[in-house]
C-alpha cells in the first residue's frame, strides 16, 4: 500500500503530527497505534494539568487526547489499531502486523516517528535483593488504578522521583493505601517543582534526597525494604541502613526514549538525550524520516509534545512537496556552560518560522542568562530565575536573527551560583 506519510505511534505526538500535516497539504496520511485506542500513556493519565499552553486550559489526559481524536474525525486521516511496526528501512517503507490484515507492508513519501518513551525497569538499574511480586514501575500502577479498577499495594515505597511517580504517590493515597515515602539518589528531586508541592508536600508524603533502596525481602510477595543514604558518588553510607515494611515497592527511576525502529535504519543518535539528532523540522539524518515527541527527547510538559509534533508534521509536508529549503553549510548547535543537550541539534535550512531550541541544564544555579550566541555575537538572551536540570527550558529564536548565522549557534547558561540547591 502507498501513502504520503506513515506515522508511527498514535500517542500527543502522533496526532498532532497527523493533523499538522493535514492541514499542510497532504491528503494521505496514515497513524500507526499498537494499542486498541489513540492517545498513547493520555487516556491513564486522569489528572488534570494539561493543555494551558495548547488549549488555554487545564484537562485531564483523556480530554485532552479527545481534542485531537475529535479533530481528527472530520479529515481524511487513517488509522491503523492494533497495529505493531515491526520493520522500517531507509526507503521509507514500512512494515507493521495487526490481528485482522496479518502483515502490512506500506510504502510511504515520508515517515514520522513518534513512539514514546518507556519506563526504566528495576533490571536497568541493577537493586539487589529478592525478586518476589509487588514492584511495579509507576506507569504500569498508574493503568491499574485508573484504566483497570485495581489497587496493587496497600502499604508503598517509591524509589525515585520522576513526575509519575510523585503522581502516583499522591493517587495511592487517595485511594487509601499509605505511601511512607519516596527515595531518590539524586541531591535534589527529579520531577517538576509543582508536583513535589502538589503531591508530597500536600500530602504530607516525605522525601529522602540521597537515599536509594539497597535491598529488597519478600518471597512471594514484597514484604519490606532496606534504604541507606548514599555519597556523593551514589554509595550506600554504612550506618544509614533503615528496614521499612511494605508490601509494594513503586519504580519512578527514569524514561528512555523508544528508538529500537530509529537504530534499524542507522539513524544519527544523540547519546545525551536517547533520541535522534534533527533538524529544526525535525527531520533526522535519514531524509524523508521526521522524528518528534519524547521518541527524541523525553519533555515535561505533553503541549510541548504536541508543539513540536506540530513542527514535525509541516516539515514532513514540505518534504513531500519539495520546499525544504537547505543551506549549503549546516549550522550546528552546541551546548556550552551549563548545559545537558540542546534540541534540534543542527539547522540545515532557512527558516520560515521562529525556532524553538529545547534544553536542559546540567545543575540548579539562580539569577542567570540564557545565551544564544554565534561567533560571540549575542543573538538572543534571556534572564531566568531559576534553572533545574528537571525543567525545560525553551527559547524562541526569531527567523530574522537565524538569517544572520553562517558558523554556528551555542547556548549558554551565564550565572554565579550553580548547585545552590532550592
């Protein structure tokens, strides 16, 4: 089967991918979803917070996912459920397996990948002890509670401290188990500053910075766990050890980027933030492949999915119609002080819009500056309060100053009091 463009993963990325490129022109376009419904980890996820930057107000996941599910009904957009891709290559065609069409071979102008990321599991992390039942990752407590009607544990430890599993804290508790804390090896918390407010400190759940679990008992099923503080070098300290009874241990120890397709057609990766390197129309190093969503970079906030998603789309379009237009010298951009990544990492055309550049620092610092330069010539600067590693930071580039650029663009971060902590 020919299409224009196969997009694969029917999550926040997906979507506004597929209407993005609806709306740019392109008649045929084709969602990809493993699962029985649209709207990947959203429909789980029945908190509220999502969509301000979007919509203007606040939804659940399930809402929001239905905005653009119901937007999607009144265009020509196809959607393949149940459908796992099992195969991509770099002629853009794609294979994918479904219960009711068997294999399905599709061979498409342009390919956008939007898979997600998943959960690191206790494996990947190496904790020792028993391996009995009772330890869930946060996500997959998460679909038990809300999608399936289940309350795995009644007396919980959270090990780590990533926004699900401060969520999660929260959403036990709700329900009437008893979280007696949450444990992270980190000197600072991992998750956004508003949900450690509005789901710990709210709740009166604690939090351990530089504690991790160093063992786990149980036999059948989970029946305490060891915690220690740990040094600057992420040791346990002899003489910290605390047992704690429990009978669920909870997992919020991080995401990975979902990219096993990305490395099958050799796709450039970035080793910082999991994903590919793209462009500023997030096209990766494979033309005609695009890539967006937190299958290049895992975002705090699901509008900024959608937002880049959206960037995605059109430069899939465009693609298709031939009017990308591309520099003769690609423009690199470099992370310097302060900072972990930057995405997109190159620039390979003139830009008909502003570009948003999305990075991450690499400690707390206050009080400082923001810096795009080229050359040493400033070409934007922004104050910020406050920066953590946990919370994205975006800052719009005007396409006028890009027209400026020959060499290349870093970012910077300029301040005075890095690690002083909040």
């Amino acid at each position: 089967m020919k299409v224009d463009i196969v997009i694969i993963g029917g999550g926040p990325a997906g979507l506004a991918a597929a209407l993005s490129a609806y709306k740019a022109g392109v008649t045929h376009v084709m969602v990809l979803e493993r699962d029985f419904e649209l709207g990947g980890i959203l429909p789980q996820c029945i908190h509220d917070g999502f969509g301000n930057f979007v919509f203007g107000e606040m939804l659940t996941g399930p809402e929001y996912a239905q905005r653009y599910i119901a937007e999607m009904e009144n265009t020509g957009i196809t959607v393949m459920l149940n459908s796992m891709v099992v195969d991509l290559d770099s002629d853009k065609k794609v294979t994918a397996v479904n219960p009711e069409q068997g294999v399905v071979t599709l061979e498409a102008k342009a390919v956008i990948l939007a898979m997600g990321c998943r959960e690191r599991t206790r494996s990947q992390i190496l904790i020792p002890g028993e391996r009995p039942s009772g330890i869930y990752t946060a996500g997959v407590a998460q679909r038990f509670i809300n999608m399936e009607g289940l309350l795995p544990g009644k007396k919980v430890v959270v090990l780590g401290s990533g926004d699900v599993g401060l969520i999660m804290a929260r959403r036990f508790t709700l329900e009437g188990a008893e979280v007696e804390g949450v444990y992270e090896i980190l000197p600072r918390p991992g998750g956004l500053t508003r949900n450690v407010v509005q789901c710990l400190e709210d709740y009166g759940i604690p939090l351990h910075l530089s504690h991790t679990i160093v063992d786990i008992k149980g036999k059948e099923r989970v029946e305490g766990v060891t915690v220690a503080q740990v040094d600057e070098r992420f040791r346990p300290v002899p003489g910290t050890e605390r047992y704690i009874p429990c009978d669920t241990v909870l997992l919020s120890v991080g995401l990975i980027p979902e990219n096993e397709l990305s490395k099958r057609v050799d796709i450039e990766m970035d080793l910082i933030t999991g994903g590919p390197v793209v462009d500023e129309s997030m096209q990766t190093s494979v033309p005609g492949i695009f890539a967006c969503g937190n299958v290049v970079h895992v975002h705090d906030l699901v509008d900024d999915v959608s937002r880049a998603a959206e960037v995605a789309g059109k430069g899939a379009a465009a693609y298709i119609k031939e009017t990308l237009e591309r520099r003769d010298t690609v423009i690199s951009v470099k992370k310097g002080r302060n900072v972990s990544y930057v995405v997109p990492q190159i620039i390979r055309g003139y830009a008909r819009e502003d570009i948003v550049l999305y990075l991450r620092v690499k400690e707390i610092e206050k009080n400082v500056k923001v810096v795009v330069s080229s050359e040493g010539e400033i070409i934007k600067e922004r104050r910020e309060r406050i920066v953590r590693p946990p919370e994205m930071i975006k800052v719009q580039v005007g396409k006028d100053m890009l027209e400026k650029v020959k060499d290349g663009l870093q970012v910077d971060v300029s301040g005075s009091d890095a690690g002083s902590g909040v």
